[in-house]
C-alpha cells in the first residue's frame, strides 16, 4: 500500500541527496528538543525513530558546535546507570530580529533560540524612505549586534509590504522600496545569513512557535495595526502564495461605497478594520463605541467565514491592541463565521486573541532564523 497523498507535497521535488537526510536527521533531533525539551539519548531514539548510534552521532556534533549541553541525569532515576539528559543551549547563539511594520522607527532585539528577548534597540524611522531606509535597517542591524557577546545565528526581519521568497521586498510603498533585494544586501553587508518576509507572515510564524495555541491545524494570523494583513501556516508550512501575497487579505474590497483606501481603492476590509479607522469611528458614531465594534466584527467575520470554510483552519488569531480587539469585535467575528459555516467548520474553531502583544513579529523573525539555520520552529 503507498502512503497517503494528504498532508503532503504530491510532486517528487529532487533527488534526495545522503548530506540532506543528514540535514533532516539533525533538524529532527533538535526539533524534538525544541518543543519537547531535554531528553536522554534513547528518549530521543524512540521520539524520532532514528537508531541509538544515528542520535549519539548527532548529539556529539550539535554539542561540538556548541548548541546542546549534557544536563546530567533526573532526579528519579530507576536501578542501573542513570540516562544523561541533552538539552539545547538556548544562549549558544543569538538572533537578531527585526519589526519595520511600525509606521515611526524600526524595532530590533537580540533574541535567544529559546525565544527569549535578551537585549532591545529601536531607531526612529523619522520619514526615512528608499535607499535612507536601507541604511537605516543596515544601522539597527550593526548596533544590535554590538549588545551581545555571543555568535549570532542570524538575522530575521518583518517587512511590511509583498515579500518575495528570496528576501526581495516587492512593494512597500510606505518605505519607499520597490524590488529591494533587503536580504540580499544585508547579507552581504553583514556576513551573515539574513531572512526578510512579510510583517504578517512574520507575525504567524511567531504565533505558530512561541503563542499559547496549538497550531498544527492550520492557523490564520489577522493583524491589526496602520494596516490589515494575515498570514497562514498550513499543513506546517507558512503560505507563500502565488506571487508572494498570500494573506492580503486587508484589500478584500467588502463595502464598494466604503472610503477610499491607501491601495487607490474604496472599500477595502483595511477602511473599516486598520486600528486609526477604528478609533476614528468610535469617537465619531453616536451609536457608540460597543456598536461600531460589533459593526466591524460582523464584517470581519463575513470575509473570514469563506477562507475558514475553504481552508477547515483549527485556529484564527487577531493580533493587534487588546483594546479593540479583545471583547465585542473578537465575539462578533467568532459568532459570525460559526453563523455562515458548516458546523464541521465551526465546532473546533477557536478565535483568540495573541498574548505575543507587540513582540509578535519579533518573535517571528526569530522563527524566520530558527526555521532557516537550525530547521525549528
Ligand atoms: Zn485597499
């Protein structure tokens, strides 16, 4: 009997070469240490399925470079030579993650592999755009390298605009770049591997590694800030889309009459739901404040319902200010795409709010690195 095709990829992409499986084993092993935390050398055998001399292979290498440590044994070890724990060495190196979503400065910190924030830096973008905005990313970079002592992994930065998979910033008008091979520059500025993607598919991968949720089911981060944008990890890959924008959501045109939007459009989901709109319209309607968010909810659940209906998502994350999203609205949206859904679409849903607050594309440029150099997320 052959495998089943669903869940995953149906075409044979290349030969698989020894060096790769190598790669894969090793992805595997750190994975498992990674959300499962430390283990002996036959937990990880059976874990993983690799063999007891494949593991120990590889435990004495990644422990070579430095990533994992010997943690001794347990507490309650059972009769007979006790199992040593390994365990990855979150401080081995660094990352430096980057968050240019903000309309006024350009965010930055030194994040760890476990995901924790060791050190911040943040420069004020002070209406810099085009190739000012490409030596002030290239700034924030050198200075965040300078606040740690240890060997950096990486760097992994969310950009708003339509990134391509290279690290090519397609469009971002707020910046001024059009075409601007972000990665590229950086790398070769820096030494350094370098990963730029979208702010939004950024933010998913942070939500998908470090958000209270589980997210094996597929995710849709929605967020909320100057603009509206999503991001999708399905089947355990982050959805690139056709042309690099999967999850352009925000430009769905969902009231022809509406307003006119920063795309040259009126209408778009961004006129109804970008956080500045919201406010707007709060302080504005005498309806008040409640009515306008139920308002929005309702919109927003109407657009979502078809992609959660299309997509059987297990999971849809509004990341944005608590304020607003996190009570009337997140209630309208949650009753609403149960209301025009199949209950096999709606019954194990959850629409949650991120607890990542503000660090939510921070912690997904880390992730970006994760992924990228070690093959964890
Ligand atoms: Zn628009």
């Amino acid at each position: 009997m052959s495998p089943s095709p669903v869940g995953r990829p149906l075409r044979p992409r290349g030969k698989l070469l020894q060096e790769d499986a190598r790669r894969h084993h090793r992805a595997l092993l750190l994975q498992e240490l990674f959300r499962g935390g430390p283990a002996s050398r036959a937990d990880l055998a059976r874990s993983t399925g690799l063999t007891r001399v494949t593991v120990s292979d590889l435990v004495a290498e990644l422990a070579g470079e430095g990533l994992l440590e010997e943690l001794g044994a347990p507490a309650e070890t059972r009769v007979g030579k006790p199992p040593t724990l390994v365990g990855v060495l979150s401080d081995a190196t660094h990352i430096v993650a980057i968050d240019l979503s903000p309309d006024d400065r350009m965010r930055g910190a030194i994040v760890n592999l476990g995901g924790e924030v060791k050190a911040r830096h943040e420069l004020a973008l002070a209406g810099a755009t085009g190739v000012d905005a490409v030596a002030l990313l290239h700034r924030l970079a050198t200075e965040l390298i300078a606040l740690t002592d240890r060997p950096i992994l990486g760097v992994g930065v969310g950009s708003p605009g339509v990134v391509d998979a290279a690290g090519t910033v397609v469009d971002a008008p707020n910046l001024g770049w059009s075409d601007e091979p972000l990665a590229d520059g950086l790398r070769k500025a820096l030494g350094l591997p370098v990963y730029v993607a979208n702010d939004a598919n950024t933010a998913v991968l942070g939500e998908h590694t470090f958000g209270e949720g589980n997210t094996d089911g597929g995710l849709m981060l929605l967020r909320v800030g100057i603009g509206v944008g999503a991001g999708l990890v399905l089947g355990g890959a982050l959805l690139h889309g056709h042309r690099a924008a999967a999850g352009e959501i925000g430009h769905v045109v969902v009231d022809p009459d509406g307003e006119r939007c920063a795309c040259g459009r009126v209408g778009c989901l961004e006129t109804l739901l970008a956080a500045p709109r919201l406010r707007q319209a709060m302080a504005a309607d005498e309806a008040g404040a409640d009515a306008v968010l139920r308002r929005a909810g309702e919109q927003l659940g109407a657009v979502l319902a078809p992609v959660v209906g299309t997509l059987n998502l297990h999971e849809v994350v509004l990341a944005g200010p608590a304020e607003l999203l996190d009570g009337t609205l997140r209630e309208a949206v949650d009753a609403t795409i149960r209301a025009r859904t199949m209950p096999v679409s709606g019954d194990h849903l959850v629409v949650r709010t991120s607890t990542l607050g503000d660090d939510v594309v921070l912690s997904g440029a880390a992730v970006l690195v994760l992924a990228g150099e070690l093959g964890v997320s």
